[in-house]
C-alpha cells in the first residue's frame, strides 16, 4: 500500500508553532472539522509539537495526512531528542494534582483515537489519529 500524500508537512522550531498551528487550522476547517472538534485536534498536535521543541532537540517535522477512505486525520511529529521516560508512554499517566507540565501526552491520549510512540537516543515519532 503506497503511502498518501500529505495536507501538510513542514519542519517547526518554536518560532513556528504558531504558524504550524495556523495550517492545522486551515487544514482541519478545509476538512470540515467544528470548532470544538477542531480546537481538540489542534491542541493534541500543538502539545506533541511543543514537547518536539521543549524536549526532542527544539526542532521537529509535521506530516499530517487523510487516512482509511477518509475516516481519520492521521498526523506524524517526529524530533530528535534523547526520547520519552517509559513511565510516560502508559495512556494512564496522569500526573499529580497540582504538578506543573507533564500534562500532554496524557491529554493526547484521551483526545485522539489512535496514539502510536516510537521512542528512543535517536528521537521521538508520534503518530495521531483523530476521527473525522
């Protein structure tokens, strides 16, 4: 199976994350996302992107594409950071009550249908689905 051709693809830095999220935007209301739909998907990105920055080496690239007939907004983030603590990876993390940062990967996993996390010294890949 050839692999679709991407919506968006783009490298980020933390000067971008605005313009990244700008074209998520753009992308998502072309698809016919709602607004609270589309506030969800964007800031599931948004949390994966910003960790790629605050974490993974400050840079990263974005791939978002339609797959499955168009059922689901798949996105890849991929850094080049020393990779995630595997105590984090569980969808059941949750950090403490009162516990600055750390919030977003568990607020990926109950936002998107599909969170997938390669991660190791060489980097980090995250891939999302969201349904459409």
């Amino acid at each position: 199976m050839t692999e679709p051709d991407a919506l968006v693809a783009q490298s980020f830095d933390a000067r971008s994350l605005v313009g990244l999220r700008k074209a998520l935007t753009e992308c998502g209301t072309t698809l016919g996302l709602d607004e609270l739909p589309l506030a969800r998907f964007v800031l599931a990105v948004n949390e994966v992107a910003t960790n790629a920055v605050r974490y993974g080496g400050g840079r990263g690239r974005l791939r978002l594409w339609l797959w499955r007939d168009g059922a689901y907004l798949w996105c890849e983030v991929v850094d080049q950071g020393a990779g995630i603590p595997r105590g984090r990876l569980r969808p059941d993390h949750r950090p403490k009550p009162g516990h600055i940062g750390g919030w977003g990967l568990w607020l990926v996993h109950h936002i998107c249908s599909t969170v997938r996390i390669e991660t190791g010294r060489d980097g980090t890949r995250v891939e999302l689905a969201y349904p459409l």
